[in-house]
C-alpha cells in the first residue's frame, strides 16, 4: 500500500491530509471482524492509521503496535495521542518485529522518503538508515502477557516472511492479515495452510494489482462462518462484508469461500 508522508515536509496540516489518506487506504485494505475481539497487534504501525482506524470501528480491546523507524514511531504516538487514543492496552512500541529478540540491526530507508518505505532489507539505493532493536513474534505474547492474538495485522516491507517463518506460536494467532512483498505470495499462504490456516488474497486499493494482502485465518481456534462478517470499506466509504463480496465474485460465475 502507499505510505504517503515524507518527513521533510512535516507541517502538522500535511501530516493530518497523509492521516486521512492513509485512513481510507487502510480502511479498505484491511477487513476488521464484525464483532468486537480481545486483541490486536500491528506490525509495521508506520504513523498509526490502521492502529486509528482499527480504535475508531471499536473492533478491539486492546492494541499493540511496532514500528521500528524512530521517526515514524514518534509520529504515530502523535497521531494517536492527538485523538486521544492511547491508553494502558494501546501502545506503540519502537521495535522491530523479527524472528529473533535482542538484535541490533541495520534499518533502511528507500529513496522516496517517505515514513513506510523502511525495511531490514537493503535495497539498491536507500536515502538513509539506523539501527533498531528486534522482538520476535514469540516475545509479544510475552512482552504484552497475552496468550492469544486474535487479530494479526502485518505491512513491514518483506519482513514478514522472517516473522511468520520464525514464530512457534502460530496456532496461538486467529486471523492475519498481511500485505505481502517480493513475490512471496504463494510461499507464505502455503505455508500458513500447512499450519491449519484457510487463506484468502484481496486486491490492492491503490494500485489494484491483485493478490499483494492475504488473509488467513485458523480453523482450528476460529469460527470461519464468522469470516463473512469481517468488513471492509470500499472507495465510496460503503461498508462491504466479506458475505457480499464473495455474493458478487459468485454471481460473476467464480466459486463460494
């Protein structure tokens, strides 16, 4: 998905203009249960929109989010703090989410600028970078004295292949969403399925290139009816289930969930 801001333009009215894109983008991007769940952790919080949207739909209990770029970490604490969002069981923390804890490693940022386009694997060209701290998936159950995730969202720029590969404790986990890079598509939902997962792909909402965010979720700890309550919105701001899309992909002649 787009990330929009770039920090050398940050006047505080620039800033509230990228919130808003990146509020509709994740609001389309990222379908929220239809009933409210006990927890969710962002990996990849970048300036705090889904963690803001997420927190305004009232979908979750409590929240926990990573961003590792020190920048964009305080910028979301921020954003969160202005709409008065934080609180004991909403955080941010300024980590970076790896398949192991207590690194100290290279943090990249590509040459556009702009605050999601940071990534542990360097690119060609890369404006700037600094180091961060890891945490694994593993040590957030820990970290937040959690014992099951039951909303996992994930946008870190080809770290995620690392994270879930790495994690011992997937069958604690209900539903993933997360926007896949390099073309690890099939890979990732492959092996999400040999963990007991059913897996869904979604297009794009800014460039509508299909198969790039995939939600997968755990038919042993979860109720897959329920996943045709999950929601979205679409660029009209019309809420769309799951239910309803899988309605019109039928009717143009493609097979049920």
């Amino acid at each position: 998905m787009s990330n929009f801001i770039r920090f050398k333009s940050n006047h505080p009215s620039e800033v509230m203009d990228v919130w808003n894109k990146m509020i509709k983008e994740v609001a389309s991007g990222y379908y929220l249960p239809g009933a409210k769940k006990k927890v969710c952790v962002d990996i990849g919080t970048n300036i705090g929109a889904f963690m803001g949207f997420a927190l305004e739909e009232d979908r979750f209990e409590k929240v926990y989010g990573y961003e590792p770029a020190f920048q964009t970490y305080h910028t979301a604490l921020s954003m969160l703090r202005n709409f008065k969002l934080l609180r004991e069981d909403v955080q941010v923390r300024n980590l970076a989410v790896t398949e192991k804890s207590g690194q100290i490693l290279k943090l990249f940022g590509d040459k556009s600028g702009e605050s999601g386009n940071t990534s542990l694997i360097r690119g060609e060209i890369h404006a700037f970078e600094e180091s961060c701290m890891t945490i694994s998936l593993d040590d957030i159950f820990t970290l937040n004295r959690i014992d099951y995730i039951d909303y996992l969202k994930m946008d870190c720029e080809g770290a995620e292949y690392n994270i879930l590969y790495g994690c011992k404790r997937l069958e604690d986990i209900g539903t993933i969403s997360v926007e896949v890079h390099h073309g690890m598509m099939d890979d990732i939902r492959n092996f999400l399925m040999q963990k007991g997962f059913w897996t869904m792909g979604f297009k794009s909402p800014d460039d509508g290139t299909s198969g790039d965010v995939l939600m997968a979720v755990n038919i042993q700890r979860e109720d897959l009816a329920k996943i045709r309550e999950f929601y979205a919105y679409d660029e009209y701001g019309t809420k769309v289930t799951i239910a309803e899309r899988e309605k019109e992909i039928v009717e143009k002649g493609g097979s049920s969930l």
